[in-house]
C-alpha cells in the first residue's frame, strides 16, 4: 500500500511540473535571434547625416603648385575644425544655407567666409588661396633715430581685376649694427636663409579694379634701417576662391 502512495504521489508531482512549464512558455515564449533583428530594426533612425567637407588649398605665384593647408582654423555654426594633413575638415549638417569660414590662427593667410547651401548628402567646399608676392618698384625710407623706428612704404602695382587681401611690406633689411633680419608682418627676427619666416600679420581687403597702380603700403619697424634687400622683399596679397561640389 505504501508503495502504491507513492507512485501516485510520483506521478501528480510529474503532471503539475509539465503544467507548470507549459504556462511559463506560453506566457513568456523564449527569444529567438529574429526577435532581436526587429527590435534593432525598430529603433533605428530613417534620418542620415548630411556631410560637409571642407578643403583648404594654398598655390603660391607664379610656381603654380598647389598645396594642401594643414591646421587652418574652419568655422561651421558654432563648431570649430583643424584641417588635416591632406587639408580636410569635416562636419555634419543639417540641410539649408550656413556660413563656413577659415582662417589662420597665426595670421598666415587672410580670413574668409562665404555662404554654402546643404541639400545633397554629400557637400564639399574647397577654398583656394593664391599668394602673390608683389615687388616694389618704389621704395621710400623715413628713419626716425630718437625712437629707433624706420617708417617703410612700398609702392607697387597690384593684380588688376582681382579682389585682393593685401599685407603689410615683408622686409629683408640690414640694420646699422650690421645685422640681417626681416620684417614679417608686425615683429622683426633675425635672419634664416634655409628657412624663410613666413608672413604673419594683417591683411586689407582691396577690391577689384582694373587700375592698380601706385598702390602703396607702409610699416612702422622697430630698428634703424640701413639697407633693404629687394630681392628678398615684397607685398603679399591673397586672391581667394571657393568651389563648391555636390554628391548624393
């Protein structure tokens, strides 16, 4: 009799974990992979950036190289990019019309702005800066002594029918100790024949003209000037232009 009790104790204990299970699977039913799949699915958003490049090029005349520009500053909205090596900055936008500008954080080059309209997925703006290194055909020197300070002015003519960015006189110059140096824009340094300081300084908008001549430019150096080496002297002025491509 016992033995009896027993198996049918046995058995209900069987039936009622079978039920048991039963429910739970069909309450919760096991997650398979395609169930995963949807849910990312679900929660993926139908919206894609839209992509803006930037290309900062520089091409110094008459060479006519053209060359990537490291590290320009380039401002898109409230965003603020280094281009890199290759001249590149790159941003995402939203579609409609921003301003885009670039500038030099060592006053290499003149600033720049211009209006760019994003309605492709894909917009690439490449900004070109031409350098031309103007010579003067007239020099005027005004040497003041008591405040050892050498007025410079420049007189050249400048690319006709351009809209320039003009600098201020970058001068090679021997001073009255005998020393080489050059003016670069607003500080004077000593002298490097291997590696050429480059132009640091303001730049003026000028507009275009067909009649550029006599345009004169003038600096204030700190030293007494006793010679100034023309070969190794002129006016930098930038002429810039965007280009503006479209993809997608």
């Amino acid at each position: 009799m016992v033995v009896v009790k027993h198996s049918r104790t046995l058995l209900l204990l069987v039936i009622l974990s079978f039920l048991i299970a039963f429910n739970v699977f069909e309450i919760i039913p096991p997650i398979s992979s395609s169930s995963v799949t949807i849910d990312i699915q679900l929660g993926e958003s139908p919206i894609r950036p839209y992509i803006l490049r930037v290309k900062v090029e520089k091409m110094v005349e008459p060479d006519g190289l053209v060359r990537p520009v490291a590290r320009a500053a380039v401002s898109f909205n409230e965003l603020v990019s280094l281009t890199n090596t290759n001249g590149y900055a790159y941003f995402t936008a939203l579609p409609g019309k921003h301003v885009v500008t670039i500038s030099s954080p060592q006053s290499f080059f003149p600033t720049y702005s211009t209006e760019v309209e994003i309605n492709t997925r894909v917009t690439e703006v490449v900004v070109r800066f031409t350098e031309y290194r103007l010579r003067p055909e007239q020099i005027n020197i005004l040497v003041d002594t008591p405040a050892q300070v050498t007025i410079v002015t420049f007189t050249q003519s400048l690319v006709s029918n351009k809209t320039l960015y003009v600098g201020l006189p970058y001068i090679t110059f021997i001073n009255f100790e005998n020393y080489l140096k050059r003016f670069i824009g607003e500080t004077t340094i000593p002298y490097l024949a291997e590696a050429p300081a480059q132009y640091s300084g303001p730049f003026t908008l000028v507009e275009a003209s067909d009649n550029f001549t006599n345009y004169q430019t003038s600096a204030a150096v700190q030293d007494l000037i006793q010679l100034i080496v023309v070969d190794e002297s002129f006016v930098p002025a930038y002429h810039v232009e965007a280009v503006i491509f479209k993809m997608g």
